[in-house]
C-alpha cells in the first residue's frame, strides 16, 4: 500500500499493492495500523455506505457538520468516476481548494478525505458502483452542501453540463459564498 499526499492539507491518495496472477487479483483494500502509520491520522471507520449511478449522475458536493463530521475513504468498485475533494476549513491553508482524481474499478485507487471537506463525483462510465467508509455515523440533521457548479470553486467534473443528472438538493445547494459548512 502507498499513500501519497494531495495538495490538500490532510487529504491523501490510498494505492494498494495488488497482486495478481490467473485466478484474478488480491490487494488489501485497507489497514487501519498502516494507514495511521503511514499518515499519522486516526483511520477508525465506523459505517459503510455504496451507492450505484448510471452515467452523467453528479452526486455532490456534501459534508456532515459539527459533531457528526465524517471523513471518508472512497472507491470505485466498478466502473469510473471523477472524485472531488474540497477543503471546507477555514482555518487550513488550503481553504476554498479543490483536487479531483480518476478512481476507478481497474486501478483500485482511494482517496481519503478528512473531516470539514465537502465531496461529490461524477460518473464517467456507463454505470459506476461507489463504496464510503466513514469515521461518523450519518445525521441528517447535520447534512451540509455546496453547489456543484459554484463559480468560486470552478471544479470541472469530466462531463458535459447538459448531461449531469443531479439531485434536487444538489440543483438547489447554496454556494460556496454562502458558507453552508
């Protein structure tokens, strides 16, 4: 497993040792020692979450607030998404910054995005199976998000405007600007 450090502060790229011969492959997908190790950073998980989209779906930007933050350590399980991270802390020097990255079934990459980051991906194959651990348990109560388009944040998602499928809460998500955070 190596772990590699994105632009974003605290904010990392998983790549698993994958193994593979005839009988198909074997990596391990995550090692809670070796990934404190390796970052420094507490990677306890506590809930899992998959989700399945066709092509041009948008899921995002969202986040939990306050004592239900969640970080998250995300995959593509089948399929191809863009991943997107967005550093949410007013108080980090990468404030108001974005990375995106391929994830797909085929490189078997994760990303692992810390608490107080919004998140979302966009599907660019023609279904993609999604897979979140998360270090908090969902709360409603505590969803938060910012509009996938907001011109401050100028993310581009791979895909076409007029082929995104969003969500109404995604549609109507305040903007960056608005600090829904």
């Amino acid at each position: 497993m190596e772990i590699k450090e994105t632009p974003l502060k605290d904010c990392y790229i998983i790549e698993p040792t994958v193994f593979e011969d005839d009988r198909g492959y074997f990596f391990e997908k995550y090692n809670e020692k070796k990934f404190e190790e390796l970052t420094g950073m507490n990677g306890h998980f506590v809930q899992d979450n998959i989700s399945k989209s066709s092509y041009g779906v948008l899921r995002g930007l969202h986040l939990q607030k306050g004592e239900y933050s969640q970080a998250k350590l995300v995959s593509c399980l089948e399929g191809k998404v863009w991943d997107v991270a967005v550093d949410l802390r007013e108080d980090s020097p990468t404030f108001g910054k974005c990375f995106g990255i391929e994830l797909t079934a085929e490189n078997k990459t994760q990303m692992y995005i810390p608490r107080g980051f919004g998140h979302g991906f966009s599907v660019l194959s023609e279904t993609a199976v999604f897979s979140y651990k998360c270090d908090n348990f969902y709360n409603k109560e505590s969803e938060g998000s910012v509009k996938f388009n907001d011109p401050d944040l100028m993310i581009d998602w791979k895909i076409d405007e007029k082929d995104m499928i969003l969500s109404e809460k995604d549609l109507n998500a305040p903007s960056f600007k608005d600090k829904n955070f």
